[in-house]
C-alpha cells in the first residue's frame, strides 16, 4: 500500500519545541495517492510538522533528539547533526557531530533514550565491539577532554578515533583513543575470523585538513608522489589489543593507492610510484549511446578514502577512495592490498560500498555534491550521485570488478532537500540480495538487486522537506536493517524506526525469514555474513520466490503450500510421526518439481528435524 500521511496538528515551528527534546509529530490522517503520481512528490515541508510518504513498510516510531542535541535556533546545524549507527544486543548508538546517544530498541516501536553522552568534534561515526566504543572525529573543534569549550589548542585537541569503555553507561569512560594526522572521517572495524581474537583492527579514512607535524609528530600535507613520508594516498591500520585497548596505534600508513596496492614498493616511491591511481577533474564524455553516458562532471582526485567496507569472511574491502572504487584483499588485516580498482565517468566522489552477502557483488555509492546539495531533481541525471553496481568475477589476473548498472532514488526531490546516495545495508531475505539505504531528504529506499542489471525498489519512505523555501540540510543519514527492524538516523530530527511490510515484491514469509537472522553487534561497514538455519520461512520464501517468477503455479503451488503446512502441524503436535512428517516432505519437494532452491530448502528442513 502506498499512502500519504499529514501529521496532526500540534507542533508548529521552533516555538513549539519542548525545552527538553526536539519533539516530533508525524503520524496523523492517511490519505491514498492517486496511483500514477508518486506520493512522494509533492510534500508539504516542515521539521517537525512534515507530510510524510510510505509504502510497504512502516514507520513505527520517531524519536526528537535529546536536549542539547540540537540548536533551536537553527536545527539544521551540523554542528548538532546525527550520523552513523552501530548495534549491540538491544541497543543502537547514533553518533553525532556533538557526541552519540545509546537508545534500548528491544521493543522497535518504542525504543528508549538510555544515554545522550556530550563530546563535540564531527562526523560521530561509530563502531561497537564488546565494551568497546570507537568515534571518528575530524574537526579541529574536538578536545581531548569531550568539554565543548574552549577551543582547543594543539596541546588539547583530539582528531582521530576515540575509544569509550561503555561497560557502565552511567559512568562511560574514555580511553586515550588514537591521534592522526587528517582526523577520522570514517572508520571500518575489522574483527578477525574465529573465536576470541586478540586485536581488532580499525581503518581510519581522514579526508579533512592533515595538521603540521608541529602539532602531532609525523604528519606531512606534501602531495609529492616520490615522498614516502606524506600522509596523503594511504589510510591508517590501527590495532586495537583487546587485552588492553588503551595501546591501541597505528600499525601501518597503508599505501593502497601506490602502483602495487601496498607498501611492497617502498623502494620505488623515488620513480612516482606513490599513487597508482591518477586522474581528476572533468571527465571525457562517453558516446550518446553507450550505457554509460552522458558523464563529464568534475571527480575528485584519489589521495585518501572516504569510506572502506571490510568483509573479513571473504577475505575483502571494499573502499570508496574519492575518485576511484577499490577492492581490497584484507586477508592479512594489518596489511591491505590493493587488487583491483573502477573509475566510472558518472561518479564524482566514490563514498561508501556494501557487499552482497556471497561477496560476488558490490555496490559503490557517489556522493555528488558531498551530501548538502539537492542532486534528485528532476533536471539531474539519474546516473549522478547514484549508486553504481559492480559483479566480481573471477579471471586469470584475480578477482575483478565489472560493472553491471546503476540505481538512483526513482522519484525526483525538489531544490529544497539535499539527497543523494548514502549509508544503508542488506536485508537478509533468503535467496535474493536487498539493500535498504538512506538518501538524505530523499528519505529510504529499499530495492533489490538479485539482478545487478536491473535493480528495483520495492518499498519506500520519505518526508517533505525541512523548509519550503530554503534547502536546510537534513534526512536519513543511515538506515540499516538489525535483527528484523529497520532504523534511521534523521540528521535534523532525531531516531526513526521501521518494519517491512508484505507487498508483491516482498512476502510475509520473506520477512520472517529475514527476521530470523539475529545478530550479537551490527557494524555496517565492518560487514559480517549470515547464514539461514533450515526453517519453514525459509522454505516458504522459495516458494513464494517460484511463484512470483511463474515457475511453480496452480495446483502444483497449492499442493505443496498444503504438505508443507501439514508437516508444520504434525512436527508441532509434539509426538510426530516421523514418517508421516517425511511423507508430506517428500510429496512437497516432488510437487516443487526443477525448483532447486525450493527442493534444496525442504530437505534441508527435513533433515534438521527428522
């Protein structure tokens, strides 16, 4: 169902905010959308009073930030904005530019304020392992005490990753955290394989300012391609000894960008061979006809990452290093490589990338516009500041990176929302990939790319913009999945939580199924595989999976829905009759017929519980 809601009267403008949250009212009167306009066009703006636009999911619950998380008097300011989400257990940590806040989502509907922890310094991104919480912070207003005055000096500034003991979130402590030269815009933690590691490792991505080596010994800004000391075309390895976090350094200045993809060629720096990946600037035009026109707006140059997805199961990142997609080999956590990397003509700033969960399949998004600009509109190319899909294949020379197609937000946004492509995750529906993903004002999208060829939405939510008549920065930052609910950062307004909803493109057995997946921490760019127990969710998702592909219909389809159903009853009924139980599997895989992924599942299911 697609619909339209205009909230309730009651909060109208800055004077109805209460002094103790930034309160927000958007529930109220739903009304259906004529079906050949897209509700989404056409929102009555506003920050707390906003229309909003849903369909095939559901919005369960907005939370207004916490006092001293915004400023009245201008709740657009970045300098309160909420970012990045890291889970663990019942919780959710949003980061924010002035700190992070720790909410209780075991009841997604309601989830509780535990904790609003004040410690300005920019971008908030975040991570949890354990008892441990990491901060990205890059701006040079960040104090090493978390005091939001004065400003810092060289002596009392902090750029780089904060470490938190969140033990006690009553009384959270701070670690001493780890100093770099260009600060931390993003960072991905990377847990090694197997049980009870005994380091994990952090890779810091700083895209602002590089201090003098005056203020933090080692730093060097030269953008010189033969001086091995420059703390450009690298990233930061930090170790971080579990047994003793407060140790935490870097271990490596990886050098992913030189001519070999690591630090192999030290001895060649003095030959240029410091950055294997150059280029910047306008573009060449492809032809009118190629797939990939019309290209020719200005890319960034390549010198640092902006964000890197590691995927320690398969061995891979994923980094979306400004001008350039690279795909990494982190089998050796300490020592990336680079093994091959994409440049394409439509991106200006390559920003972040998610794995599908194969890792046969990566999507890389741009940031056109560095993500406060309004690059949905109409007049804007559908290929720019999109999301560009990518198959990785095997080949002679290693695993290589092809392109396949693009996705963009389907419906334009006005000149008052800034929206482009932005952070997002998978949903871990059985046997197809799905992606749900924060586009700024353009709210979330949640498509399917099973076909990277041809990706498709397939549920949808957007509000209207924070102003009718001025472009004040805000929307989703990030809207990732976790353990059966969807849940959002709102930059300007607060914690919004989702469920999914059946439709033609998403069964109610699909959505169990993906519910069935619980993880213990979720960190997104530190992304972990699922694997599907034998369930009956499972099952039923392939076979409402055949029937939307017209590969299992009529009575064929009836019958084994019905067998399926009366094995679940006979199982349930406490003393089964395991071979009346089995009967009715095997008439249900007879019945599947070619279906594989059907007859795979069912015996799967069988013998788990035979």
């Amino acid at each position: 169902m697609t619909r339209k809601s205009r909230p309730r009267a009651g909060l109208r403008g800055l004077a109805a905010i209460a002094a103790v949250t930034l309160g927000l009212t958007l529930v109220g009167t739903t009304v259906t959308a004529a079906d050949e306009v897209d509700p989404r066009i056409g929102l009555g703006a506003g920050i707390t009073d906003a229309e909003i636009a849903i369909s095939n999911m559901e919005l369960l619950s907005t939370q207004g930030k916490p006092e001293g998380f915004f400023n009245p008097a201008s709740l657009g300011s970045l300098a309160f904005a909420n970012s990045d989400i890291a889970f663990s257990g019942d919780r959710a940590f949003v980061g924010n530019f002035h700190g992070f806040q720790v909410y209780d989502v075991s009841d997604p509907a309601a989830p509780v304020l535990e904790k609003a922890f004040v410690c300005p310094g920019g971008q908030g991104d975040l991570s949890v392992y354990g008892d441990l919480l990491f901060m990205s912070v890059e701006e040079t207003r960040g104090r090493i005490d978390c005091a939001t005055g004065p400003t810092p000096d060289s002596t009392t500034r902090f750029r780089g990753v904060r470490i938190f003991d969140i033990s006690d979130l009553d009384n959270i402590v701070q670690l001493p955290g780890v100093q770099t030269c260009a600060g931390s815009h993003t960072h991905s933690l990377l847990v090694p394989p197997g049980d009870d590691p005994e380091s994990v490792f952090i890779y810091n991505s700083g895209t602002a300012g590089i201090r003098s080596a005056a203020e933090l010994a080692g730093c060097n800004g030269n953008s010189s391609l033969t001086d091995p000391t420059t703390t450009n075309f690298a990233i930061q390895v930090i170790e971080v000894p579990l047994d003793a976090p407060e140790t935490a350094s870097v271990v490596n200045n990886s050098r992913i960008f030189s001519v070999c993809g690591d630090n192999s060629c030290l001895d060649d720096y003095a030959d240029g061979a410091l950055n294997g990946l150059p280029g910047s600037g306008r573009q060449p035009t492809y032809p009118a006809d190629s797939d990939r026109a019309p290209g020719g707006q200005s890319r960034s140059q390549a010198s640092r990452c902006h964000d890197i997805t590691l995927y320690p199961e398969i061995g891979l990142g994923a980094g979306a290093c400004q001008g350039w997609g690279l795909l990494l080999d982190i089998s050796d956590p300490a020592n990336p490589k680079r093994i091959h990397a994409v440049e394409d003509y439509n991106f200006a700033y390559w920003h972040s990338a998610t794995f599908n969960n194969d890792g046969t399949k990566v999507i890389f998004t741009d940031e056109w516009g560095g993500g406060t600009g309004a690059r949905c509109r109409a007049t804007d190319p559908v290929n720019w500041g999109a999301n560009a899909l990518f198959d990785i294949v095997d080949t002679a020379e290693g695993k290589k990176m092809e392109w396949a197609s693009y996705y963009k937000l389907p419906v334009p946004q006005t000149s008052q929302e800034n929206c482009v492509a932005h952070n997002g995750s998978l949903v871990p529906v059985p046997g197809r990939d799905i992606m749900v993903q924060a586009w700024y004002q353009g709210g979330t999208s949640v498509f399917d790319f099973t076909d990277t060829q041809n990706p498709t939405e397939i549920a949808f939510f957007d509000r209207g913009p924070n102003s009718a008549t001025q472009l004040i920065t805000g929307g989703h930052w990030s809207t990732y999945w976790y353990n059966g609910e969807m849940f959002g950062s709102e930059i300007a307004r607060g914690f919004d939580s989702f469920a999914l909803t059946a439709s033609a493109q998403m069964s109610d057995n699909e959505i169990a199924a993906a519910k069935e997946i619980q993880f213990e921490e979720v960190n997104v760019q530190g992304q972990a595989q699922y694997a599907h127990a034998p369930s009956f969710a499972v099952v039923r998702s392939y076979v409402d999976q055949a029937e939307r592909a017209g590969t299992l219909t009529g009575d064929a389809l009836e019958e084994v829905r019905e067998h399926l159903a009366t094995a679940e009853k006979l199982l349930d009924s406490g003393k089964p009759n395991k071979r009346a139980v089995q009967a009715q599997f095997d008439n249900a895989i007879r019945k599947a017929g070619d279906n594989t992924a059907v007859v795979d599942a069912a015996r799967a299911l069988w013998e788990s519980v035979r």
